[in-house]
C-alpha cells in the first residue's frame, strides 16, 4: 500500500465528505426504487440491492444508500481505484423469517444456519435485529466480505477477515455522513454491539484468550461471538501498534491466502518483538473502553535503556497520557517509596476540574478517584500462554511505599479512561527512591 494512503488505516471518513456528496447525488439518481413480488420487496442503489420479507421502511430503505457510501471508503483502504468497481453490485437479504427466505429459494437449504449474518459471492444474508444500528453493522461486516472477496478472490487466516469486517462495520452514519473503522463513543452508540463489554468482562474473569490464541483461530471459532470480538481488538491492535503497523498494511496490499501462510509470515517477522508484544497486547486490552483513543495510545514502548532503581530519580508524568515509561527498573522483592506532587486538569467541563495526584473523589473510575497517580511495572514476557492476563496496577495518590511483586520497568498513569485524557493537561512531579 501507498505510504500516503496508511493513515486511512486509523479512521476513515471526513476528508473524503465532499465527494461523498457529489457520490450521494449519484445514488439518488441511480435508485431503482422499490418493488414487491411474491411477499418479498426489494429497493436498489447503485451497488446494492436490498430484498426483504419485512415492511420496507425508511430504515431498511437508507440501507443502499449505506452500502453506496461504503464503496469509496473501501476503495480507499483496499487501494482499489472506484473505477474498477462500478460493475460490482451485491444484494443483501433483509431476513425476518429465515423460513420465507429458504422456501423461496433466496437461501439454499445446506447453508449454515447462520445466527447473524453471512455472505456468498455477490450475496448477503442479515437477520433482522432489534436495533437499526446492529442491522447496519452487520451489512457493512458482510459487505466487507463480499468487498474483499471481489478483490482478493480468496480469503485471509479468520482473525484477520472477521477482525477486519468488524473494524470496517463499526461505523458512524450521521446525516448522510458514513465513518468506517470508528472505536464507539459510548455503549448507547451501538445498541447490541457489546464487543468491548465482552472483552472486559473476560479479562476480568480471567478467561481471555491471549494473541497468539487469537491469531491460531480455526474456521469454526466465529461459531461463537467471542471471536468476533477479540479478532476485532486483535485487528485494532495490529494497526495502531508502531511495531506491527506496517506489518498489517502489508497483509492488506498482498494476495490472502486460506491457509497458514500468513500467519507463518507474521510470527517469523515479529519473531523477536513477541515479548514485548505479549505485554503490550495486555496494557491494550486493559484499557481498551468505549470512546478509545488511537491519538492518546495505550501501546506501552518499554525504554531503550533503562537503570535499576539504586538511587533517587525525579520525573515528570503527564496527565494527558496513557502509560508512560520512566527508564527505570526494579528487581522482585525490592521496596522503594514514590512521592508524588502537583496540579493539573483532569477534565474541561463544563469548568476545568484542578485534580492532584491524590485524584477528586467526586467521581471513580475502576474503584479508584478519577485522575489518582498509578503505577504498574512491566516487563516483556517470555512465554507464551493461552490467557490473557490484565495489567497489574497499583495506586500511588500523593504518596506510597511499594514492594516489587515482579522484575521490570515503573510505569505511570493518571486514572481515567483512555479516551478521557484528550482534555487534560499538566504535569505531575514524581519522586522515586530506594529503600532499605
């Protein structure tokens, strides 16, 4: 892929917004319209038709002018030029009773019983869903599918189609204006998605599976939702992490292949980062949360050089960002003191909110005062396992004697989501030092 065209990769939408209009304008004078047959109607866009059992309205209608939309951005992020995809067109099956839809022959008998969602050639099949935001989801998922069967003619290893069609579904359309590749805002945002709840509630049990694990998924591991949601995070991850990045962006501009190539192909390349990727993948994880942003990363980059903690050190930490190195170290049972000094803005509205490392009691975040000091220390790990484990935190406030439950480097944090340090600023003044 063009190096000009990889930061599509991140999120896709608004410098395109003008030729979305001029495209908009398209559509609308391509529309076929609607018609019924045979209890089923049928409405058509540019690049796909819609057929349903179920009354057509305005929100089944806007579906092909979504699908429409849909196509540049893919374009953009497959290095597709528009003009090699104007004779494409799909129809997408609207299903409110699967029964109607095999009787009719519009779904062969001996395809899987699918509980969401599936796609063949130049078609697709969507159960219907209780909210119209999971309904969209689900098409674009599917349209990414066809979208990428089209061009590659084959398919990837499956963490890498189904975590790229639910990036790519994960959307926000508003006024006529679709964004690809969103991380949401907020649960009520995406009504029936629960991908991240899924993700928090496993690593909280104890129970998620770790990367490795992810990237060894068989063809029948998206039987169940859970794999849905770690390939979308496992996805999430490998296109925002500095060592893996242009690794991804590689895979997309190269042919898929249904076998282990691919994965044979990653794990040779990243043969010497996996360590460090094993605890990155866990800070990811444990602070991946709804309104998420690639902008403030949770990617922990362990310093180049680092000294063990064997005299006092002074540091600044920035309220405005997620884990941060401290090029210092400590060894396993070892005690050492950390105070901590300042002020700083945890929050701009509606007035900015003057926090100290202690954090302001007037509102928690994972059982702790919203902007209070943490630390946790890492180190890369060396073996592989089938979990993943969350990051180990410890609060420090204004002040804290800690003993090493580990080897590794100190990092530090403000308590906040990931997606909240965006309006922050200042700094925090932090002492370390060795103790007896």
């Amino acid at each position: 892929m063009k190096p000009a065209r990889m930061k599509i990769l991140h999120s896709i939408s608004s410098r395109i917004a003008a030729s979305l209009a001029i495209l908009s304008l398209c559509i609308a004078s391509e529309t076929l319209g609607q018609s019924t047959k045979d209890g089923f109607s049928s409405y058509s866009g540019r690049y796909c038709e819609i057929v349903t059992d179920l009354a057509l309205g305005d929100e089944l209608r806007e579906l092909t002018s979504i699908f429409d939309a849909a196509i540049p951005l893919w374009c953009e992020i497959f290095d597709l030029p528009l003009g090699e995809v104007r004779s494409w067109r799909a129809t997408a099956h609207i299903m409110g009773a699967r029964e109607r839809f095999i009787s009719s022959g519009k779904l062969p008998k001996d395809f899987p019983k699918f509980p969401h969602g599936f796609q063949w050639k130049n078609d697709i099949w969507v159960v219907e869903q209780p909210s119209d935001y999971y309904r969209r989801h689900l098409l674009l998922h599917e349209g990414t599918h066809w979208f990428m069967a089209r061009k590659y003619g084959s398919a990837g290893p499956p963490w890498l189609m189904e975590g790229v069609a639910e990036w790519l579904a994960t959307h926000r359309w508003n006024n006529g204006a679709l964004t690809l590749g969103v991380i949401p805002r907020s649960r009520s945002d995406v009504p029936y998605w629960g991908r991240i709840a899924l993700i928090q509630d496993q690593l909280s049990s104890g129970v998620a599976p770790s990367l490795e694990s992810i990237l060894r998924y068989g063809t029948a591991a998206h039987q169940n939702v859970d794999a849905y949601a770690w390939s979308w995070a496992a996805v999430t991850f490998m296109r925002t992490n500095p060592d893996t990045q242009q690794i991804f962006q590689d895979f997309l501009a190269t042919e898929l292949k249904p076998d282990q190539s691919l994965n044979r192909r990653l794990f040779n390349r990243l043969q010497q980062r996996w360590p460090h990727l094993r605890t990155q993948w866990a800070a990811f994880v444990s602070e991946l949360d709804y309104g998420y942003d690639t902008s403030q990363s949770a990617i922990v980059q362990f310093s180049l050089s680092a000294e063990s903690l064997a005299r006092a050190h002074s540091l600044q930490i920035s309220a405005r960002q997620s884990w941060q190195a401290t090029g210092v170290t400590v060894s396993e049972g070892q005690k050492f003191r950390v105070t901590a000094q300042g002020r700083f803005v945890v929050r701009d509205y509606p007035k900015p909110w003057i926090c100290e490392p202690p954090g302001v009691t007037i509102e928690y975040f994972r059982g702790q005062p919203l902007g209070k000091l943490l630390v946790s220390i890492m180190a890369p790990s060396p073996k592989e396992s089938d979990v993943t484990e969350p990051t180990k935190v410890i609060p420090v406030g204004a002040s804290s004697e800690i003993r090493a439950a580990r080897s590794g480097e100190l990092f530090f944090k403000i308590n906040e989501t990931n997606g909240g340090l965006v309006d922050n600023s200042g700094d925090i003044h932090v002492e370390l030092a060795p103790m007896n």
